[in-house]
C-alpha cells in the first residue's frame, strides 16, 4: 500500500472503498483502496454533458487518443475534492462548458494487471495504482466556460470533443457510460 500523505473521508454511498488517500508527485493523486482488490485505484469523475438537439438527446463526446470509440470529460479527483466537484471542474476544464441539473449516473473500475505505461514512467513504484475508480456524472449544457483553464488540458483535450446524437454512438462507449445515458434518457436517473 502507497505512502499515505494525507487522508479524509471516502466517497458516499460506496462501502466498497475502504480508504482515500493521496499519492504526492508534482501534483497530489488521489487514490483509493477498494474491497476485493489487491492493489490501489486512482480516483477519478467524468461528466456526461447532454442537451436536446434536432433528432432527441446529444452528448458532448471526446475522442480517444489513437483509439476507437468516445469517452467524454473527466479526470483525476485534486485533494480533498469531491467527486461531483471534479465533474464539474472537467466539463469545465476539458469542454468549456457549465453544466446544470446534474444527476449521477453510477460507477465504472478499471483494473489492470500491471498499472498502465504513464503511471510506470511517472510514479515511484511503492505509490503505482493499477487502475481508475470513476463516479460518473450526467449534466445539461447550461453555458460555456470562460474561466481560467490548466495549461495541460489546454494542450491535450480543447477542440478534440463534439455534439453528437446520442443513438448514433451508444454502442461505442463503455457499458456503465451506456446504461448512465439509457437511465436518463428514459427519465430513471435521481439526484445523488
């Protein structure tokens, strides 16, 4: 188990996570510990962007570098965040927009066998997470974002996303991004 430089509260609702941690680099990474796993999670949201367009719902989607199929806004939980912060921060950050009426839309894990190429290279190996523990976020386009932007989401993610009608990408996002737009979409999403 990595160092612990600091410690707070687990993210709500989920009695899998055992514990919440940061890893300190250039920048604090939060990680988790999570129940049936033998080796840390990085934490971290993504924020679904959706709005009515011509033919029903749209989602704002991002491509994959070098890869097929769409992802969309997210990243990395910052010290002491909150996961519905780090959505909206990422909307923000990564699409420029604001969202509103913001609903969640479950969870995904990412577990790898050996943690993936950027961790190898950038992490001392006693802190490696070998995969992402992500809350997933839904919100309507609500404005854009004209707020200060980090200069690494500047350079690898701004005019890299797109509107696209929802039924014309479903079968191309992961299942727990799929069945967080089919709920919505079909009215069975709560505030959380």
């Amino acid at each position: 188990v990595p160092d612990i430089v600091s410690e707070f509260s687990v993210v709500p609702n989920n009695p899998d996570i055992i514990k919440r941690y940061n890893v300190k680099l250039d920048t604090d990474n939060c990680c988790l510990l999570i129940k049936g796993y033998e080796h840390p999670f990085r934490g971290r949201s993504t924020m679904i962007p959706m709005r009515k367009g011509p033919n029903g719902w749209e989602a704002f989607c991002m491509y994959k570098n070098n890869e097929e199929g769409y992802t969309f806004p997210g990243g990395g939980w910052d010290p002491n965040e909150d996961p519905l912060e780090a959505a909206i921060r990422e909307a923000q950050e990564e699409a420029r927009m604001n969202v509103k009426d913001i609903m969640y839309g479950g969870n995904m894990i990412e577990y790898y066998e050996e943690p993936v190429q950027w961790v190898k290279d950038n992490v001392p190996e006693k802190d490696w997470w070998y995969g992402y523990y992500t809350e997933i976020f839904l919100g309507i386009y609500e404005s854009d974002f004209n707020g200060k932007v980090d200069e690494i989401d500047q350079d690898q993610i701004l005019m890299k996303g797109q509107w696209r009608d929802v039924n014309e990408f479903i079968n191309m996002i992961q299942p727990e991004y799929r069945k967080a737009i089919e709920k919505f979409m079909n009215g069975g999403m709560e505030d959380e």
